[in-house]
C-alpha cells in the first residue's frame, strides 16, 4: 500500500510540473533512470534462482522495429506504453519471487518516473491510442507465464529477463532521440 501511495504522489508531482520540465528530463535524467533501473533489474537477478523453466516468450521484436522508424513523438508514446505495462506486470504478487521488497519498490518507482517524465516530453498530451499488440503480449506473459506457472520464482526470472531486454530497447529507442 505504502508503494503505491509513493508512486501516485511521485506521479502527481511530475504531471504538475511536467510543463516546466518540457525535454529537459529526457536530456538530463533519462539517463540516469534508465541506467539504474537496468541496475536494479540486474540485481534483482542476483537475488533469484536462477532454475528457470523454458517456457515460450516471444519477444516483440516487430513492434520495436516499427517504432524505430516512427516520429519522436511516437517513439517516446511507444516507450511510456512500455514502461506503464512493466510497471502494471510487477505489481502482480511477486511473493514467491526471491527479489528483496525493496528492490522491487525501487524499480517500480524508477520505471514509473521514466514513464512520467517521458510522457512530460510528449507535445500532443491527447489521449493517443495505446499499441494493441503491445498490450496483448504483456497480457499474454500476465496469463501464460506467471498465471499458469504459479506466480513462481521461475515465472518471475523468465518475466525479469524480458524485461531487461525491454529496458535495453527502450533505453536504446530514446537514446537515439537524445542530444549529446
């Protein structure tokens, strides 16, 4: 509960002043957002068991390659919808995981001020429709993954290491966006 107090209170607190922040977030903290909670989710490998099952995950290469070649905009819409589902999957019960709370607290704090602050450099702040195919896979490692192996520690490593290829994607999809 206190987690998620702490989300909303960070996300109210970028949203108010996401019109001062304009792109300067993407040019000054993306980052570094990005660098530690590809960190964390490192860590957090460190802390499991590492006795995962093969269970079939087909990675979305496809949306990634199609979202390299859109605009900047839709790029960084492309990259929020990512981060916004991440952060929904791991708030799933995670109990049997053997990740530190604290750890997992963290990260979810850390993906939702990416998302937040990417949104920020979105100029169009309409609602723009969300990838449907996107949408549609972390639903299916939702049921097909952690759903049907238990929630277990397993289906959690398999979930954790998905996601670490999806935080090295996005980080690379913005990245290309930034100034040096």
């Amino acid at each position: 509960m206190f987690t998620r107090i702490l989300l909303v209170c960070l996300s109210l607190s970028l949203y108010s002043s996401g019109s001062s922040l304009s792109c300067r977030w993407m040019d000054h903290k993306f980052r570094q957002h990005s660098k530690n909670s590809l960190d964390l989710i490192e860590t957090m490998a460190h802390n499991s068991t590492n006795t995962t099952e093969h269970a079939e995950v087909n990675f979305p290469n496809d949306l990634y390659s199609q979202a390299s070649k859109a605009s900047a905009e839709d790029k960084l819409s492309f990259t929020v919808h990512i981060l916004e589902e991440m952060a929904a999957l791991f708030e799933e019960d995670h109990s049997n995981a053997s990740w530190e709370e604290s750890t997992v607290d963290h990260f979810l704090i850390l993906v939702t001020q990416q998302a937040d602050g990417l949104h920020s450099c979105i100029t169009s702040h309409g609602h723009k429709k969300k990838n449907k195919k996107l949408h549609m896979y972390f639903k299916r490692l939702s049921r097909h993954v952690l759903e049907q192996m238990g929630h277990s520690a397993e289906s959690w490593e398999l979930i954790r290491k998905q996601m670490k290829t999806h935080l090295t994607r996005a980080d690379q999809l913005v990245s290309s966006l930034l100034t040096n």
